[in-house]
C-alpha cells in the first residue's frame, strides 16, 4: 500500500488553542477515507492542513512527498478540495465557474463535469447564489472532481443536504473514482453513511486521532460484549476495553479483541461502524471529563 | 487568469471610466468658460503683469475665474475613494465570505493570484490617475498661466487642490490609497472593516504630506525696506510663487504679522517723515517666506516618491500577510 | 439487467450482500448462464458504495466460479452455475427443522431464532473472513 499523505507528529495550534496534536498518519492510495468526529475536534484542520490552505505549527504533513503548505505549485495540481458549506462565487454561474476552472488549472476535465450537470439538470447559467443546496454541493464536487486530482477532499460534504440530495453526492462522488485510482478523504459527524462508501477510518476527537485502520479490519477486530459483572475483570485483562457501560446487573462493553472470546458466559456481538464510533469518542469524552455534542 | 479578473473586476472598472469620463465633461465645460474668456480679453498678449493694462486684467480674470481652482477640490477624495471600494475589497471580500478556499486551492498559487489581481488594478489605477491629471492641466490651462504670471496669486499650482491633481503626485497618491487598501484587507478580514480602516491611513498619510510639503525644500525669502509709511511695499518674489508667510521682520529678526504690532513704538503717526524715521530706526522690513514657480517638478517627484515608497511597502506586507498569515 | 439493492441495517456487510444477491438471482433463475454484471460503475451509480467494494464481491463471484470476467466485455455469468443437489437440500431442511424444535423447546420464539440465526451467520462468516 502506497501512502499518498503522510503526517508526522502533525500539529496546530490558533493562538493558545490546539486544534489538532500528534497526528502520525498513512493513507492509503486510492481508498475512501472517513474522517468522524465530533465537531470542533479538529477535522476542518487536518482537512485544510492537507490541501495547504493552513500552516503546521508543528510536524510535517506531505502529499506525494511534497508539502502543500510549502510547495502549492507542486501540490495543487494533484489535490482538489471542497470546503464546508462549499464556498462558490454567488454571483457567478455554473458556466462561468467552469471557465475559471479552465483558466487556473492545467488538467481541466470540462465535457465530463459539463455532462454530468446536464443529467443532473442543473442550469448552467443561474447564479450560483440561486441554486439550492443540493445544486450547489454538485457543482463544488463537479468542479472538485475536473481537476482530476489524485487526492479530493471533502469537508462535511453531505450536512445540510436532503437525503436525495446525499444520496445522489454519494452516487457521483463514487462513480466518479470508479474509474480512477482517486483517494477520497471526506469528513462527516454523520456515520451512518458512511460505511458503504468508505474503506479507511480516522477517529479524531479533541484534536488527536483515536483510531486509523482499514475499516473492515477494525470491524473484525472489535466486538460488543453483554454479560456478568463478575466476569469482566478476567475479559478486561485479555483484551483492549475501548468503552465500558455497566448496569448493576450486567457488563456491556465494546473491546478491541486480542484472540477468541472463549468464557462462554460473554455474549459477543459484532460491532456497527456507528458502535465503533461512538464507543471510541465516549472513550475521550469520559478521558477528558468534558461535555462532548452529541453524535448524529 | 485574464478571465477572473476582467470578470470580478469589471464592475469597478468601468465605474473608473464612468468617473473619468464624468470628471472630463466637467472639466471640459469649465474649460470652454476659461478659453473663451481667456482668448476675448486677449490675456494671450501678456507675458508678464509689469504693464499696467496687463496687470489690471489678469487681476480681474483671477478674480472671476479663481474659484475654479476650487471647484475641482472635490477631486481630491477620488484616490481615497478607489482605496476604499476597489483596493480594501480586494482581498476582504474572499476572506469574508470563504470563497479564498476554493480560489486559493485551484491551480494558480495565492503568490500568482495576489500579484496579477494587484497589477491589473494598479496598472487601471494609474491610467485613469494619469489622464485625469491631463485632463484637469488642459481644462485649467488658461487659469494656471494667468496664476503663473502674477504676483503672489493665493491658488497656484504649487497648492492644494492643483499640486496633488497634475504632474504625477495624483497617480502616486492613488497607487497609495489601492496599495493602503489592500493591505487593510489583508489586516481587517471583513470589507466593512477594511475601508474604515483604509480611510483612516490614507488621511494619516495624506493630510501630514500636505501639511508638510511647504517645508520640504527650505523656502526662498525675500525682504524689502518700507517706504513711505506704507507696507505695500512688496520684495521681489518671482511672479507665480507660493507664498508661505508675510509679515515683517526687524533688525533683530523677530517677525510680526501686522505693522501696529511692530511698530507699536512709533505709533501714534505724527508725521510720516517722522514715521518713516521710526521704522528705519527699527530696521523693520517687509518680509515674504515662498516656495519659486521652478521647483513644482521637485516638489512633485518628492511628493511622489514618498507615496510610492509607501505603496511598495505595504503591498509588501499584504503579500507576506496573504502568503504566510492566513494560514 | 440486474439492480442491486443494500440493507444498511441487516449487520451484513456490503460486499456479501452483493455476493448473496448475485447467487439468489442465479438461484431463482433471473439471472441466467450468459447474462452479463452490470459493470462496477453501473453498480455504483446505482448504490452510492465504495467501487472497491463491488470489486471485491465480483472478485469473490470469479474465485467461486460463478462468474467470469471477460477482458474488454465485463463479467458474465457463468454457464454452468452452482447447483444444490435436491439430496442435500432435504438433508439440511431436515437438521434445521430438528434445530428449530429443540429451540422452541429452550423457550425460543421465530424472533428469537431468527436473531439468533442472523448473529451466527454473521460470526460464521466472520471467522471465515480471518482464516481466509
């Protein structure tokens, strides 16, 4: 597996505020990668920090070996990014959005984005500002997706859209990379969606990555346990507890497992992606001691 | 990147050329009241005010037509205004609104973008700058000569408004205030913000730099004995300077506004011999503080360099704050 | 051509609801010996799913041999298709049914077996996926 962003110790820090620490990661070239996470945990950040518009404080983050931040001739050719509530010129259409695509970009894909908007009926020449919001994240990803970069990135790509409208983004983005070898990295603090679409996780919660891992690995790896109280000591010095919620009269918890589970008391259930999710960010939230919002 | 500029900017250009074009009818009909006026009087014939008749009729069109120099004051707040609405939006309006991140992440650097924006509307500024300082030297030709001819005329155009809207300190000071404004942008983040503060460093600028302009070369002076018990005896200044200061001095060199005041010792008047007697006693003269018609072009190339220094330093800074600081 | 649907609530994995779908329609005879997969484009334009993943489920569908990738056409069904012999099928209804008696006699209901069958299978297949 080829790593197309790397990140050493990558950190930032806005003024006394970490948005993001330590984060040492590999990602893997031609995956769809989830970023979730609860809000203000430092997606937006890593985002950013990856297509160049923000500066490490600290750590180096490089795509294809080069570093964004440092090098944009060299990387923005290769690295398309949609922002959240994807800012567009609202006074320019369509059209003239893909003309200026044309003009800042070498590699500009304009009959297949051009095509692409005529099935999915949007008009070319309304002003953007006058497009409804599932219009308008098609056009940021059709524009995204032109530069036929290597890495897309998305930033809360599907909030604020209806489900027909997150379904049809869904349908484009991955019909679009069907073809190509194109890493996705897309962030959400909606799970649910998630699992069908994506092959790799990042976990990240008050600014440091909690998990990275193929997601089928991490599945397979992971089990909901239910059973008595008295017997939970002896499972918990086995295997890694990520989250525990006891009742009185039962233990459930959520454990990475190292081996089988062979007490037979254990009932052992395989885990959601939404399970996993929540069980590692309650994990930081019970660490940290601090109210977290609540995950959708 | 032709096409985005023409296209973001081509509201604001072609309010440039509404201006200028707006500014030149104006001019032009002041013009035509000047020339007609200028060419039926027959002011072509006096080189100087030494005759009589000359003197008597360029006063006259000075006093008439003066007011004109006035009339253009106005013009002064164009280069304020294109820092405002065309220089603080510039790089204020993408930050405000977001737009930087999908701009700054397509193909062309934000060092590419920065430059190309600020030279297309540097290049516009100082075009329109240039022709409207044209314009305005060609519209008040006929005053300008009348004013350069006389003596000690009160508006010339070694002063304000003429001085900052001919030769080259317009297209300075607008360079200035685009230069000002798109640093503002860089600092304010948000356009409202950005063109208060744009408006509060143009005028920090700009109202010292012509406070200070009498000061820039050391003025001439001239003095000239008082005769006759009257101060209307004036030094020899060459026609068409601009009078600083008028007063008198005495032997010691201490200066006085008016004459009671400085020769309050001779006063009450008994004689005017005995007057002229007192004054010649106190070594008293009258004295004139100016700057010489021929050091316009001095004048105006250190107004110039000034403001343009001041440009490439904070275009400066707005580059270094565009590639380092949003981040 | 077939469609493919997902049950993003059944706890079964995307790429093995394909699979199961693929070999229910060949089953039931929709699909046919010769009939061609829609390709991983179609499918995905279809199902907003990982296109990796429908690699994987026909990948799985070549290694069982119920279908075949044609190179420059796409994948095809292949034409003699996995058959359950009616002896086995009887042997195997009858275990069940000797299952679903004792189960009921442990107090089961058909809620709680079927549960109890979906967490099996599920387990089963994914203990199969780790040795695999």
């Amino acid at each position: 597996m080829t790593a197309i962003v790397e990140t050493k110790a990558l950190a930032k820090r806005y003024g006394n505020n970490w948005a993001l620490r330590n984060c040492t990661l590999q990602l893997p070239q031609g995956g769809v990668i989830a970023l979730v996470g609860p809000n203000g945990a430092g997606k937006t950040t890593l985002l950013q920090l990856v297509v160049g518009l923000l500066r490490p404080t600290e750590g180096t983050i490089t795509v294809n070996h080069r570093r964004p931040f440092d090098e944009p001739a060299a990387v923005l050719p290769h690295v398309a990014f949609v922002a959240q509530d994807r800012p567009l010129y609202g006074g320019l259409t369509a059209d003239e959005h893909l003309t200026l695509g044309r003009q800042l970009n070498k590699k500009w894909a304009d009959d297949a984005v051009r095509n692409r908007f005529g099935r999915l009926r949007i008009p070319l020449d309304r002003k953007v500002r006058h497009l409804s919001g599932g219009q308008q994240a098609q056009v940021a990803l059709g524009l995204g997706l032109a530069k036929q970069a290597d890495v897309v990135v998305l930033d809360e790509p599907l909030a604020s859209l209806d489900p027909l409208a997150r379904q049809e983004f869904l349908q484009t983005l991955m019909e679009a990379i069907s073809e190509t070898g194109t890493t996705v990295l897309l962030s959400s603090h909606i799970v649910a969606e998630l699992e069908r679409t994506c092959d790799y996780l990042l976990i990240i919660a008050d600014a440091r990555i909690q998990l990275a891992g193929d997601i089928e690995n991490t599945l397979a790896t992971h089990r909901r346990v239910i059973g008595p109280l008295e017997s939970w000591p002896a499972l918990s010095s086995l295997h890694d507890v990520i989250f525990a919620s006891h009742t009185p009269r039962q233990a459930t918890a959520v454990v990475r497992v190292n081996g089988q589970i062979f007490d037979p008391v254990w009932e052992v259930h395989p885990v959601t992606l939404e399970e996993l999710v929540l069980a590692y960010l309650s994990r930081t939230q019970s660490e940290s001691g601090e109210p977290k919002e609540a995950m959708t | 990147m032709r096409w985005l500029l023409w296209r973001q900017h081509r509201f604001e250009m072609m309010c440039i050329a509404l201006t200028l074009v707006l500014c030149a009818a104006f001019l032009s009909l002041e013009h035509l009241t000047l020339a007609s006026a200028f060419a039926d009087r027959s002011l072509g014939q006096c080189a100087s005010s030494s005759s009589p008749s000359c003197q008597t009729s360029l006063n006259a069109f000075v006093n008439q037509f003066g007011s004109m120099n006035l009339s253009i004051y106005w013009m002064l707040i164009l280069p304020a205004v294109l820092g405002i609405f065309i220089g603080a939006p510039l790089v204020a309006r993408e930050l405000e609104s977001g737009t930087f991140r999908f701009v700054w992440v397509q193909g062309v650097t934000r060092t590419r973008w920065f430059v190309a924006k600020v030279a297309a509307l540097a290049v516009a500024t100082v075009v329109a700058a240039a022709a409207l300082s044209v314009i305005i030297s060609w519209a008040l030709a006929p005053l300008i000569r009348v004013e350069g001819i006389l003596l000690m005329p009160s508006l010339n155009s070694l002063t304000t408004p003429l001085f900052d809207l001919t030769g080259v300190v317009l297209i300075a000071s607008s360079v200035f205030a685009l230069s000002i404004g798109v640093l503002a942008g860089t600092l304010a983040r948000t356009s409202v913000l950005a063109m208060l503060l744009t408006l509060v460093a143009f005028a920090a600028v700009a109202v010292p730099l012509d406070m200070y302009r009498p000061h820039f070369l050391q003025p001439e002076t001239a003095t000239a004995a008082i005769q006759g018990g009257s101060n209307s005896n004036l030094p020899a200044v060459p026609p068409g300077s601009w009078v600083l200061k008028m007063g008198f001095v005495d032997a010691q060199g201490r200066w006085y506004d008016l004459l009671s005041e400085a020769a309050g010792a001779c006063l009450p008047i008994d004689s005017s011999a005995a007057f002229d007697r007192c004054i010649s006693n106190l070594g008293l003269s009258t004295y004139v503080e100016y700057q010489p018609p021929d050091r316009f072009w001095h004048l105006q190339v250190a107004q110039a360099a000034t403001y343009g220094g001041l440009s490439l330093v904070a275009l400066m800074a707005a580059w270094w704050i565009v590639r380092r600081r949003i981040a | 051509m077939i469609e493919f649907w997902l049950n993003s609530r059944s706890g079964v994995p995307p790429y093995l609801q394909i699979i199961q779908q693929v070999k229910h329609a060949v089953l039931v005879g929709r699909l046919k010996a010769g009939d061609r997969l829609p390709t991983v484009r179609e499918v995905v334009s279809q199902v907003a799913i990982n296109p990796n993943t429908v690699f994987k489920a026909y990948r799985e569908l070549v290694h069982t041999g119920i279908v075949e990738m044609r190179p420059g056409l796409g994948t095809f069904v292949r034409d003699a298709p996995k058959v359950i012999a009616p002896a086995d099928f009887s042997a195997l209804r009858r275990s069940l049914l000797r299952w679903t008696r004792s189960a009921r006699q442990a107090g089961l209901d058909a809620a709680a077996m079927e549960a109890l069958l979906m967490a099996t299978l599920s387990e089963d297949h994914q203990m199969e996926e780790g040795t695999a």
